[in-house]
C-alpha cells in the first residue's frame, strides 16, 4: 500500500513555540492561602503580618496590593466574585500568620488552600460566615500559637469538613472552632496530631445539632500526646452535638506524663441518633486526664430521649490519674457500658475518688454479665471520697431484666465522706454485695442510702450487713420503702454507737405480699439516738398480720435501749405498730416499762407476746424448780451457772445455792432468746405477829425520834390504807410545814404509794399501780445514787436518781409527816416498821414479804444486815 504525501513538514525552527524564541513564560500563581468570595457585597479581613516586610493580595477583579505590619481592617476594592490570594510565596519577603473576616461575611463561600506557612492565629476567622460550604481539604499548620478558637464558629453553611491532613502539632487552641456548625454532617479529624496549648472548651458545640441523622464524627486516633495545657476547666467539646451512629472516637492518644485537667462534661447534652447505636470511645489505654466529670450527663437525656438502646463502649478505657468522676453519667439514656469491666487501675492517683451522682439516673442502664459490669481491677484500685447517689435511680425506668447490682468487689471506701441516697430508687435483679467492701471506720451517713430500691427477685433475696464492718452516723430513710426484698440484715459490726438519727429508716418497707424481714444488731449502741420518729412505720414483716418486726427482733431492740439509753435524749416516740414484744414475767417487759417510765413512748402491740417459759416464784433454797410453758429446739442457761445452775434441756434450776440469777431461754435456729430474772431466797425464820396498829388520819401518830440520829438508806413497812388523804406520811421525816420531805414513804395524790427524799430539791418515784385495801408491803431503797420502791416483793419500774440528802432537826414519824398536827396524816393499819441503814436488794425485799404468812412475818433479826430500828406495833 502506497502513503502519499501531498505537502511537506514546514520548517518549524523560525516560528513562535514552547521552548522557542518569542513564545510567552506562563504565569504561575504562587499565593498560598486563598478563599473564594461569591461577590454580593465587598469582603473585609483582618491581615498580620508574621514578620517585617511586605505581603501581596490578589483580588477577584485583578489587582493586586501590597501590605505590610497589622491591618485590623482591609476593605476589597469591590464586589467582584472569584478568588482572594494572600501570600505571594515567590515575591513576599513575609507572610500573613493572622487572619479574620471581619466584614461582608456572607460573601465568603469557600477556602480554597490553606498554604504552607504556620498559622498563629485563625481566631474568629471565618466565623459566622454562614455562606461557607466548604474549608478545602489541605493541611492547616499551626505554630506554637495555633489559636483557631471560634474560627469556623457559626459557620451554619457547613456541611461537611475534612480536617485529617491538618497539623496541628506545634500548638492548638480551638475554643468553639467549630461550635454552632449545627448542619455539619461530616467532621473528620481522623488521625490529627493535636497539641492542646491554651483553653479550648466547647470546640464541637451543637455540631450537627440540626440535622436529621446527625453529623459523623470521624475523630479515630486523635493525637494529643503532647498536650501541653496545664488549666483546668470544662471541656465541653462534643456538648449539644448531634452524632451519626456511624462515627468513632476510638484509640486517642493521650500522653501518660501530662494528661489533661479537668477534661470535663465531654458529650454533655449530646445525642445519638437511631435504635442500638454504640458511642465508641474504645482503646483510650493511654488516657491520663484527672477528670471524667460530667462526660456523659444528659448524653442521649432519658427524660428527652427514653429508652434508644444506646450503648456506649469504653473498652480499655484508662483511669490512672481520675480524681472525679462526678456526675459522670448523670440522666444519660444509656443501656450498656460496653467493655465496663477492663476500666484500668487508679494506680497513679494516690487520693480519693469522688464518684457522687457518677451512675445517677441512668435510667435504662443494665450491668450484666462480665463484660458490661466492673471488674476487680478498677473497684480494688479505687478509693472514692463520695458515693453520695452514685447509683441513685440506675434502671428506674425498666419493666424487666432489671440491671445486676454493681460488682464493689474489693473496694475500699474507708475515706468516703457520703453514701446518702447511694441507690435510691435503684431496680436491681441482685442484690448488692459488701462482703469484700470496706466501709470508713468513723460515722459516716447513709442516709437515703437504699430508699425506694427495688429487687427484681424476691425469693432468697438478702441485703446482707450481716458480716460487714461499718459505722453510720445516720440512718435516716436509708432503707424506707424498700421493694423485693426479703430479708435485711444488720450483724454485729454494724457500729450504731456513733447514729443519731432513724428517722423513717424501714418507713412502708415491704409489702403484705413480699414482706420485709429486718435483723438489728444484737449489740447495738443507741446511746447518740436522738429520734426514732416512723423508723418502723408503714413496715411489713414476715410474721402472720405482717407487724413491722418480729417478736424476736423487737426484743432486742428494747434490750439494748434499756441498756444504751434509758433515759431518752431526743425524741422519745417509738412506733412499732403490731409488734408484739414479749410479756411479764419476761426482763424485757420490765424494760418496757421501765423505758416508759424514763420518758419513752413505745407502742407495742397489745397482747403481748407469750413468754414461752416460765418459772414459779418464789423459789427457795433446796426446792430445785422447773419451768412450764412450751419450748423445744433450744437451750436454757443461768446468768451465774457457778452459783445457781440450770438443766440445757430441761430448764430445771438446781436451788442448792441463795441469789439473784436470770435464766435464758435460746433457740438454736434462729438466736432468739427469752429471759426472766429470779432470785433463790434462803427462807427468813418466821416469828410471831399478833397485832397492828391504828391510825385515825387525825391526831394519831409515833415519834420514833430525831431523824439524824439515823443513817437511813432503806424503809420497809406493812400497810393497810383506810381511804387515806393525799401526801398521807406512812413513815418518814418531813423538814418543817411547806418545806421538802427529806425521806419518806407516803401516799400521792394520784393514789399511789411514793418514796421521797431532798438532795436539795424533792426526788420521787411512785408505784406502778393505785394502792388497795389490802396489806401491802411497802419499801424504799436509796442506794447512794438511785431510789426505788417494792411493792409486795416487785420493784416498780420508776427509777430516779438523787444526790446528798439534806439533813433534818426533825423527827422521824409513823402515820404522819410532821410530829405536830398539820394534816397529812396516814388513816388505816400499820405493821413492822422498820430502819435500815444499808440499801436492801431484790433478794432481802422479797425474802421479807415472802416470810410473811397468816400469823407470823419475816424475822428481820436473822437478815445479813438487821434493820437499826424495828417497830413491831405491839408484837
């Protein structure tokens, strides 16, 4: 095949061309940082130059001026659209470092490159240019400086921004960069060496705020090794934010020598949108901030929000240097803690951790299983300052599958200030272990601590204190309205000693259906309790009728305040509604009414309790006596088993021996135990008793002499009252007409008997029971600090304590007060009178009134201390 070639190649040497004579150079443009204007209005920045000399800028319409030094205010020459260039890298002898819009904000529409040069300050640069969409996706570098605080600020325009190839790592400061970009719906920092110079909080706020599905926050491998901020304040950076379910905060990089202060309420009021989405903040291992204040409060708001599914995993996440974790996750819509049981150790903070509120009111959070509950390696690395609501309403809201309990597993709260209100209102499928939990050794309030709680299993459910060593110092509504729970236990190292308050503490606990067992301290202190005002109110035990507690526990309830506060120091209301506290003749009856009688007002159910023993007094020597009743399935033993044995079995009391004993009664099941105070009398020898004497309640009476010529410290006389006047002298001494009654027995104007002396004002005490016709046998015992007073053998519950016993010139009378007639004069029979001067006890009265039968009476001769003066009335 033949090419023809019509013409021939010209010679091309002479003419214009690339590489040729006459062809023109291209102009290349060389400016560095140029943004795009869309021309509606004329654009005014702010431009500062880094150094001396001059720097260019090129305008849309083509001219180009030259500036040097600060220029606050640089107007473009007009409205033209295209492109303004700064920096002329091949012509300027310096560069533009500082940089703002500072007029015609609306015009600016895109940045086009940011150059080569370091960045000192971008503060405010572009804010509220709300017609910017996009920020070019070249590397922005920072100098030491790198203040981009607010610099995109309000930039509403914005709808996605790639920041990945920024360097940032010579300093940073992005104090609301980019917060009020509420259409954002990309934001990428994947990567990004960040080095955080100054303060920076809220740099993200409202990012994405006002989009359907939320912005994507593409922050994986942020670099801030070399923070280098040393302030401490709220950070706030993702607060408000809208995020995309398909955005990762994962692996940050923190420095381990210099973590941020007071990295604080980091997704405060952020949200994430769809159902089970997961907020991921895995693989932050090196992070060594000394905060997580507030990071996820109101994340997700339950109250906003409800239940979403939301989880968020922490997975590996540091805590070596956190000092605070308060208010961590106040109100957030959380479901899960992914990855909750590898938080690190607190290893490198040698303080006390304030966890107040830090699980409150999340709502919907389920801890279950190992991997979304805490493990031993944070709660045995811990030890908090403030467990004050911690978990106070944690999976309130759920229906089912409550949350299990926090795994506390060794930790050591031995410095906490606070467990008030801890887990009130808590839905729990477990009940909390403090097996391993080590409480402070001084009182601490727990006020609150467990109110309203709620166990999902009722059956075999414990709250169990039963081995736990602790001390509060209030137990005001600490477990009131308890919910599904069966039984509380409150053990022996539970130090009430230091508690002044149960106020509503087992207020409306349990239900008639799931009725609340509660255990006291068999050796509780209730010495500093100043009101017991509803403690028990509104509770329902486990016996038939559901009375707030069981017979057995409300025994020991009264044993100890008999033993620990008599006297009443505040409010002095007991309720115990239905209760039944055990009867006569058990010892706790009598401290019944000897509480009474100090000032307190106990409201046990009426009947009592049966006393399951009992034993027939009196018992005397070499009469060995067995009790009746029912009992089985325990064990009797004797306060003085030495002196006065008793049968484990049978409760036979071996009587060989004389003296006071009290003999208990335990069940082997359950501890509960019974007692009743007796004595073994050695039987007075009986003498003779003919005749009484007759007081006509006028002029009648005997003068048995000056009383100081006695050391009277103990009364003993029969009488037979004859509708005797009130104040009636039985047998005493009164210190003249209207003055104080220095010792006497006599009769009140309740009708009762009464023994009192002077110590400088009158101290008395009166008799259980209005007096009768009958004999009765009547003693005063003043033992050098406290009075008492026997009726028929009994000592009568009223107690009183004196002081010196004022002296008298007067007589001592029989039948009357005074030796003159002045009226309180005694009517009825009197019989064996007699003056002791030591303090009889229990045993001797009941020896003198049990001696007495049909036509003899106790031989007060052959007791240990014979009486100073007896009166035998005409025997």
């Amino acid at each position: 095949m033949r090419i023809n070639i019509g013409f021939p190649i010209p010679d091309l040497s002479t003419l214009p061309g690339p590489s040729r004579p006459g062809f023109p150079v291209p102009v290349v443009d060389s400016y560095s940082f140029k943004f795009e204007v869309a021309g509606s209005t004329p654009v005014q920045i702010k431009a500062n130059a880094a150094a001396a000399g001059n720097f260019r800028i090129k305008w849309p319409n083509g001219t180009t001026d030259t500036y040097s030094g600060n220029n606050a205010s640089i107007a473009a020459p007009d409205a033209t659209a295209g492109i303004v260039s700064i920096n002329n890298e091949k012509l300027d002898t310096t560069y533009v470092d500082e940089f703002a819009v500072v007029g015609g904000k609306t015009a600016v529409t895109k940045v086009i490159s940011w150059g080569t040069n370091s960045w000192n300050k971008l503060v405010a640069g572009f804010e509220n240019c709300t017609n910017l969409i996009d920020i070019s996706t070249t590397s922005l570098i920072t100098d030491t400086t790198g203040n981009l605080s607010s610099a995109f600020r309000g930039c509403t325009g914005l709808t996605e921004a790639v920041c990945k190839n920024w360097n940032l790592s010579a300093g940073a400061v992005i104090l609301e960069m980019f917060g009020g970009c509420t259409n954002l719906t990309k934001l990428d920092f994947t990567g990004v060496n960040m080095k955080i110079s100054s303060s920076s909080t809220e740099c993200f706020e409202l990012v994405g705020s006002t989009t359907t599905d939320g912005c994507e926050f593409l922050f994986s491998g942020l670099n801030l090794s070399t923070w280098s901020y040393t302030g401490s304040q709220n950070f706030s950076w993702f607060k408000s934010t809208k995020i995309k379910p398909t955005s990762t905060f994962k692996n940050w990089i923190f420095n381990p020598s210099n973590g941020p202060n007071g990295f604080n309420t980091l997704f405060n009021l952020a949200s994430i949108t769809g159902t089970n989405s997961t907020l991921d903040i895995s693989g932050w291992s090196s992070y060594s901030g000394n905060s997580m204040t507030q990071w996820f409060q109101d994340f997700n708001s339950t109250s906003n929000f409800g239940d979403t599914g939301l989880k968020i995993n922490v997975t590996d996440l540091s805590t070596i240097n956190v000092q605070t974790m308060y208010f961590f996750g106040w109100k957030c819509g959380l479901s899960e803690f992914v990855g909750l049981n590898t938080l690190g150790a607190n290893t490198g903070y040698t303080g006390s951790l304030n966890m107040e509120s830090a699980f409150r009111e999340m709502k919907f959070l389920k801890l279950s299983g190992s991997n979304s509950n805490f493990g031993n390696t944070f709660t045995s690395s811990i030890k908090p300052s403030n467990l004050k609501s911690t978990f106070r309403e944690l999976g309130v809201s759920l229906t089912s599958n409550f949350s299990e309990a926090p795994l506390l597993s060794n930790l050591d709260a031995s410095l906490c200030g606070s467990f008030q209100n801890m887990f009130v209102a808590a839905k729990l499928a477990t009940m909390p272990s403090f097996g391993t939990f080590t409480f402070p050794t001084t009182a601490t309030t727990m006020a609150g601590m467990f109110s309203g709680m709620s166990g999902q299993s009722y059956s075999g459910s414990h709250l169990d204190f039963s081995n736990v060593t602790m001390k509060p110092s209030t137990f005001s509504s600490t477990f009131s309205t308890l919910r599904g729970v069966e039984k509380l236990t409150l053990g022996d190292n539970v130090d009430l000693s230091e508690c002044t308050i149960f106020t509503s503490a087992f207020l409306n606990g349990g239900t008639t259906t799931e009725p609340l067992e509660v255990i006291l301290p068999t050796n509780a202190d209730y010495s500093s309790t100043t009101n017991f005002v509803t403690a028990f109110q509104g509770l329902d035990g486990p016996s038939t009728g559901n009375p707030p507690l069981t017979t057995c526990v409300a025994d020991t309830l009264i044993r100890r305040l008999f033993a620990t506060q008599l006297t009443p120091i505040g409010n002095v209301t007991l309720f115990l509604g239905d209760t039944k506290i055990t009867g006569s003749p058990s010892v706790v009856n009598s401290h019944v009414l000897a509480l009474t009688a100090a000032g307190w007002s106990i409201t046990p159910e009426d009947p009592d309790a049966v006393m399951p023993f009992v034993y027939t007094t009196p018992i005397v020597t070499g009469v060995d006596q067995a009790p009746t009743g029912s009992f089985a399935n325990g064990t009797f033993s004797s306060s003085d088993a030495a002196n006065i044995p008793v049968n484990a079995t049978t409760g036979l009391i071996d009587a060989t021996n004389a003296g006071s004993v009290t003999i208990r009664y335990t069940i082997t099941a359950t501890g509960c135990y019974n007692e009743q105070a007796l004595v073994v009398e050695t039987p007075l020898a009986k003498i003779d008793n003919v005749y009484s004497m007759d007081f006509d309640g006028a002029d009648t009476r005997i003068n048995c002499g000056l009383a100081n010529t006695y050391n009277i410290l103990s009364l003993s006389a029969w009488v037979k009252p004859n509708n005797p006047v009130n104040y009636a002298g039985i047998f005493g001494t009164r210190n003249g007409v209207g003055t104080t009654l220095n010792y006497l027995l006599t009769i009140d104007n309740t009708n009762k008997f009464r023994f009192i002396v002077n110590d400088g004002g009158n101290k008395a005490i009166l008799s259980d029971d209005q007096i009768t016709s009958n004999w009765t046998h009547v003693v005063g015992v003043a033992d050098g600090n406290n009075l008492y007073l026997y009726i028929n053998g009994v000592k009568q519950t009223a107690t009183q304590t004196y002081g010196t016993i004022a002296t008298t010139n007067d007589s001592l009378m029989i039948g009357a007060q005074f030796a003159t007639d002045t009226g309180f004069n005694f009517k009825g029979s009197i019989d064996e009178s007699a003056i002791f001067n030591v303090a009889l006890t229990d045993a001797e009265v009941l020896s003198i009134y049990n001696a007495t039968t049909t036509g003899k009476t106790a031989d007060l001769s052959k007791l240990t201390t014979p009486p100073v003066s007896w009166y035998r009335m005409g025997d």
